[in-house]
C-alpha cells in the first residue's frame, strides 16, 4: 500500500481516483504547521498539495519513504525543487488544467470589453435607462491578435474563428506550417499592433515578454483597438495603456492581472471607465479546479506504480554512471541553450546538437535535455527537463543529436546549431580544467569567455579604433567592462566582439552603439 498525504484543501471529486486506487491509502489533513508535516510525512509515499502548504527542505529531509510531491495546479513556487531534486522526489504539476478556463475568461473578457457590459449593468442596476452611451462593436469580420501561442493562445485562436474573426498569432516558436494548420496568419509583435481590432496576450513573464506591448507598439494602433491580458501582469505596459486610452487610441481595455496583486486603490485602471478589471479569476472555475486534482493525481499513480509519467518539474532520475561524466556538463549546456536562444532571429525550425571526445561514448539525452530547456528559456512558461522535448515535438521543431569521438583541440566539446528561415546560429563550449565553462566559439568566430553575467555580442566589421570607440562610450554611460574577447576570421572582414559588463547596459546606450560606424549589430545576453 501506498500513503498519500493531502495536506491542502483539494476536492474530494478532484482526488477520488486516489480514494478509489487499492493500493493507496489517503490521510486528508489541511492546514498542518511545518513542525507537524516534520512529525508525520515519514510514515507517506506521496504529498499532494495546492499553494498552502510551503514544501520545505527540513519537510523533505524528514520524508525517507517520499517519491513524489504533486501540485494541484500550475506553480510550484511553495515547492523547494533544489531540495526535492536533491533527495530524489519528483515534483509533478498540472499545467494543462486550467487552460480552457483561462481561454473562456478571455473571451468573456473581450465580449464584456466589446459591447461595455459592466458599465451598462452599473447604470442600469443604478436606475438610469441609458442605451445611447453604450453602442459596441461586433467581433465578426475583426482581426484578433494573439501576443503567445501557446495551450491557451490556440484554444483562443480556434474560438475566435468561430465567431468568424480573423487571426494574427505571434510566438517565438510559432513556425509557419503550424501556423497554417491553426488557421493563423503569422505575424510580428508590431504586425499585430498595426493590424488588430483587438489584442490578447497568452505569453509567461520573462525579461523577454516584460512590457513587449508599450508606447512603441500603441503609437502604430489602430483607432479603436481593445486590449485583454488574461495572462500575467507586466506583460503589457499599464501606464503607456492608460495613456493611450487617454489619448483615444485604445478604445476599452479589461484586465484579469496587474503588474502588482492586489492593486493599491490609487491604480488607474480601477477608476478608469474605459477599463474593465476582474481579480485574477481566470482558472477560477469548479471544473479547472477538479482538473488541475484529476490531472496530478492520475500522474502521482503512474510515478507510484513505477509507470510512465508526465508534467515533472524537476530533473529526472539519471543512471549514477551516466550522472557522473554529464553532470558537469549539465550548467554549460543550457546556457548554450539560453544564449542560442537569444541569439536566434524568427520561429526556431530545428535543433542540432553534437558531442565529440568522451561524451560520444554515452547515453547525452539528459544534456539534451538541458540544452532544449535553455534555448526556449526565454520564451516559454512551465519549461523544465522532463516536457523540454515534448514541447519541441508539440511545436514541430526538431531535436537531433550527431556524436563524434573527434574533437580537435579540445577534449570533449558540445555544439549547438539553432535553425530559423532567418538562418542558422552555432555555439560550441566546453570545459576546462582551471577555468570551467567557456564558450569557444560563435557562429563562424573562434573566441573564449565565460558564459556567466551581462554579456555584450557585437558584430562589427574589423577597422581600426572599434574596441577604442566602444571602450569610450561603455565608460561614458558608466557601464564597466569586465573582459572582452575579439573573434575574426580574416584581417579585414567581419568580426565580433563579446564583452563581460558589470551591469546591464541601458537601451539608450545600445542603441547609441548600433549607430557607430562599422558595428553591424549588438546584442544584450543574459546568462
């Protein structure tokens, strides 16, 4: 028999299949304090638990017996995963629960912003009879711009070509054969600002997606255009919203999230008639809330019974053998991955990763892992070392491994090519004893750094006074530099930079770097 400890209010029709399992046995104990969690979760095989419940080290260290901790939900933020990793407990969530909740507040959102259903209610409820003020719009025949196409970006997409709208989708890894299949017309960011009646945004928060709707996209809007973030706060920006409100450009807004939870009663969009706000409600449904207990539960059986599971958060068993000669490894290759990412213009088509020296000789497909978690960092929500490969399979992007016992100059060296229709970008690095991680190479460029801080990558042509000019001006917007590596292949010819800075370096001061003669491109990396 397996023990199963629920130690957070979850439904009972949520979790009945673990009621019904004849190899487990479920104790429902909510709100117990950590020193109680201490005293009991040895004698448990499993914990399930929703947001309540802090999962710390000093609960897990007294947990010998415990293989799996489910979250019945999305987030694991009261989950310490290093901890869990550490002691060999798998961390599974539930990402997939809440997405049809999550697109149906979308929708209810976007109507409600349509025809100003609250505002009318207000009034009428208030006693006023007012039909003049409230003349909506219809979403038929209107272009629908979707910012993340992702579970809950497409399950929007299909709606609204239901109600016969037309779609401009906008993702990262949004290639266009699977844009066609949705029925999507593939766009840029500031297409969709020039080109929708209105704009959703389904993408996480990253540093990537922080504000990527603000002043520059609202000043080329349409007349009219109606905004909806059901996703994260911060994504859009509020001030440069509330402004362009203000100055008629934006004809309605409605807002489930704020850059800030819950809102000080100052915000503007609380007062704001144009702007119709709900308190994060959007997995707030009975039915999202018994799927996210369903989903986790069904995979907390699997990992039990030692079967095929799905949806972990934290890195996979690794055989001790394979473990020791990769783990080094492990940090160098997703931070290949990260940069790559960075680096690589338009919808990733393919990944190829090749090994030489030692690491040909075994099983690489935990490092692969990592190198896939690393290139879509940036850009989507939930990734980890277990879904890593399944969210390039779901995205049609393909992930290929070559190994080779020859390495040239270097004893065991990773490379990794990144394929777009915007062309290719290749990293290699390796290890070196006395110096760690280095990357040695970028594209066609020999060069040797470590991938660690704010990283600079400047392409230039190879004239005299470069380094001297970009010097200047990093010293003159007081941004130090740390090291710089000069890569090259003929006098003369392209070249590039790669600069370690000690902090990052503002916009304006890039975009005064672009503009010096003979620098092609710069780029900010964050490791």
């Amino acid at each position: 028999m397996f023990k199963v400890l629920v130690s957070d209010p979850i439904s009972d029709m949520g979790i009945q299949m673990l009621y019904d399992a004849s190899d487990v046995e479920v104790d429902k104990k909510p709100g117990l304090s950590e020193d109680e969690l201490v005293a009991i979760i040895g004698e448990y095989d499993a914990l399930l638990v929703r947001s309540q419940t802090k999962v710390t080290p000093r609960i897990m260290e007294a947990a010998p017996k415990l293989k799996v901790i489910g979250r019945a939900g999305v987030g694991v933020d009261n989950i310490d995963l290093q901890a869990a990793t550490k002691h060999g407990i798998v961390v599974i969530n539930a990402p997939d629960g809440n997405t049809i909740a999550t697109c149906e507040h979308t929708f209810a959102m976007m109507m409600s912003v349509a025809r100003s259903i609250p505002q009318a209610y207000k009034k009428t409820v208030s006693g006023e009879w007012d039909r003049k003020s409230f003349v909506g719009v219809e979403l038929r025949n209107k272009t629908l711009g979707i910012i993340g196409m992702g579970r809950i970006g497409s399950e929007v997409a299909k709606r609204a070509k239901v109600f016969g709208m037309k779609v401009i989708g906008y993702d990262p890894f949004l290639t266009e054969d699977r844009a066609e299949k949705i029925g999507v017309k593939l766009g840029t960011v500031n297409d969709i600002a020039a080109a929708a009646d209105f704009i959703t945004v389904h993408t996480p928060l990253t540093n990537e997606t922080r504000h990527i709707v603000g002043p520059a996209q609202f000043a080329i809007m349409k007349k009219g255009v109606r905004i909806i973030n059901c996703a994260r706060g911060g994504i859009i920006d509020e001030n440069a919203l509330v402004a362009a409100i203000e100055n008629g450009t934006v004809a309605g807004a409605a807002f489930d999230v704020f850059e800030q939870e819950p809102p000080q009663a100052s915000h503007p969009f609380l007062n704001n008639p144009s702007i119709i706000v709900t308190p994060h409600l959007g997995a707030s449904t009975v039915e999202a809330q018994e799927n996210v207990a369903i989903d986790v539960s069904e995979e907390l059986l699997h990992i039990l019974r030692n079967e095929p599971f799905k949806n972990a958060v934290n890195m996979p068993p690794v055989p001790a053998t394979v473990m020791s000669k990769l783990q080094p490894y492990f940090n160098l290759g997703e931070k290949l991955g990260l940069i790559a990412g960075q680096l690589t213009e338009g919808p990733v088509n393919e990944i190829v990763v090749s090994y030489s020296g030692d690491l040909a000789d075994v099983d690489t497909n935990p490092l692969t892992r990592y190198i896939v978690k690393g290139v879509f960092t940036q850009h989507l929500e939930g990734i980890n070392l277990v879904n890593a490969m399944h969210m390039a399979k779901t995205r049609d992007i393909n992930v290929t491994t070559q190994q080779s016992s020859t390495t040239g100059t270097f004893t065991n060296l990773v490379t990794i090519t990144v394929k777009s229709k915007q062309g290719d970008r290749t990293l290699a690095g390796t290890l070196l004893a006395g110096y760690g991680e280095r990357i040695v190479r970028i594209d066609q460029y020999p060069v040797d750094f470590a991938p660690e801080g704010s990283l600079l990558l400047i392409s230039h042509n190879d004239k005299p006074g470069i380094i001297g000019s970009v010097g200047t001006l990093l010293g003159s917007n007081d941004v130090n530099i740390a090291t710089m590596q000069v890569g090259r292949t003929i006098v003369g010819g392209s070249a590039i930079m790669v600069l370690t800075i000690d902090k990052t370096a503002p916009k304006e001061v890039i975009a005064e770097l672009e503009k010096q003669p003979e620098i092609v491109n710069v780029r900010q990396l964050g490791i």
